[in-house]
C-alpha cells in the first residue's frame, strides 16, 4: 500500500481560540505558497497566443498578482508571530485591543481602525503619486473567468460564488478602473484597488451592486454600483460599464516573470 507524501501533520503551539486563529491562517498560508510555487500549466504558452491582451499587459498583472500575494503571506507570518509571542489582537501600534468582528473578518489584521486609518492618511499623498503613473489592463469583451456561471458575450455580470481563490475582477466604471483581488470569494472577502478610495490594495469585502432599490448581493452587474466595506465604511462606486474576470493561474506569474 502507498503512503500519500503529501499529508504533513503540523503540531499546533496555542490552544483554545488561538488554535483555531492558528489553523486559519496557516490553511490560508499554505494557498498562498501553494500558489506562489505551482509549475506552469501544460499548454500554457499555446492558450497565451489566443489572448487579447499583450504581453506587457500579461507581465504587469503577473507582477501585481505576485506582489499581493507575497504582501499577504508576510501578514499571517507577522500574524502568527504575535500569535506566538502572545501579542495577538493588539494593535501593532498603540497596543489597544482590535475589535473582535475584525479579527473575525481578518485574523491577519494589526492596527486597530484609528491607527489604520492615520496610517492611511499619510501615505495617501505618495500613493496618489505612484498611481499617477499606473494604468491599469484594459478589460477584454468576452473574456470571463471559466469559474463564472453568468459568463456571457457582453459580460454583464460576475458571480462571485463562481469564482476561485485569487482570481481578479477587472471593473471599468463610469469615473474609475478597479482590480478586486479575490482572497475568498465565498465571503466576497479582497483585496480592492482603484478609484480615489483604494489608491493601493486594501482589505475589504465586496458586499454586491446596487442602483436605487435593486441590490444584488455577491454579484457584480453592469449599470450598477459595486459597493464594498472597507475601512469600517461602506463605499459605492459609480455605474459599472464593463466588467471580466482575470483568473488566477499560478503557472503565468511563473512564466510570464521568467521571460
């Protein structure tokens, strides 16, 4: 009989709550790694030609899935480290408690909303710098993640239940581009970029889209607003125009960075 090599039994240091936090954030790290170290996908290079983006488009959102992945995986390791050292809850900068439904939301979270937000405030000024001279791909008609149940020609909407772990949502409104950098589209959990509120990825929840009194929770729909809560407030966007999901494929940041 065969051993299966790839079950590893990891001894979990804390108790209690802190096992299951523990648990949490190391299932979470090792999507990341997983994600982060996966060979290229057979046929990848043939499946690349038939694409209407260009390669320069290809290797910036390689680089901009890489660097967010990597900036994730250093907060649950700074996450698990206070776990350790016993410090776990505390905000990294005053020491005060973090409420208990972020960490629910977020175990990997370190500053409580006061200092996040002045933290915010003043690197605001070199973001909007930096994303001055960003631009981000251009959304392609018709390319939908194959992850996307409503998946059309037109694009109309994006079902975030369809989608896998990773996966970007790439939404053009009337004013802004935004890339939605799924963590766990189950939750509507993300990273959000774009517009003047999210001049960089910041952690937050896609709640739906909204127009008046229509909402459609977990979906995001052309000709409605995507709202998100973020910062510990809710914010809407202007009418989305076209929408398309980039799915993540871990061989692509792999192949594309190594040309």
């Amino acid at each position: 009989m065969s051993t299966n090599s790839n079950i590893h039994l990891i001894e979990i240091p804390v108790s209690g709550n802190g096992g299951l936090v523990w648990n949490r954030l190391h299932s979470e790290r090792e999507d990341i790694c997983e994600a982060l170290l996966k060979e290229p996908l057979p046929g990848l290079e043939a499946k690349e030609s038939n694409q209407l983006i260009s390669k320069e488009d290809a290797v910036c959102t390689a680089h901009w899935h890489r660097e967010l992945l990597q900036s994730r995986l250093r907060k649950i390791d700074d996450a698990l480290d206070r776990l350790m050292s016993g410090s776990y809850g505390n905000c990294s900068k005053c020491g005060r408690w973090i409420e208990d439904t972020k960490l629910d939301f977020d175990p990997a979270i370190a500053f409580c909303f006061d200092c996040w937000d002045r933290k915010q405030n003043q690197d605001r000024p070199n973001r909007q710098t930096t994303m001055k001279s960003q631009t981000l791909p251009q959304p392609t008609p018709g390319c939908v993640s194959d992850h996307t149940t409503e998946k059309n020609d037109s694009c109309e909407s994006v079902n975030l239940e369809t989608l896998a772990p990773f996966d970007t949502i790439c939404a053009r409104t009337r004013n802004s581009d935004y890339r939605i950098f799924m963590l766990d589209p189950r939750t509507g959990r993300a990273l959000i970029e774009g517009g003047c509120e999210f001049v960089e990825p910041v952690e937050g929840m896609v709640t739906g889209s909204k127009l008046a009194s229509r909402f459609k929770v977990g979906s995001i729909e052309t000709g409605l607003r995507i709202e998100f809560w973020a910062d510990g407030k809710i914010t809407s966007t202007s009418p989305v125009q076209s929408v398309h999901v980039e799915p993540f494929r871990s061989g692509e940041v792999v192949s594309s960075l190594s040309h």
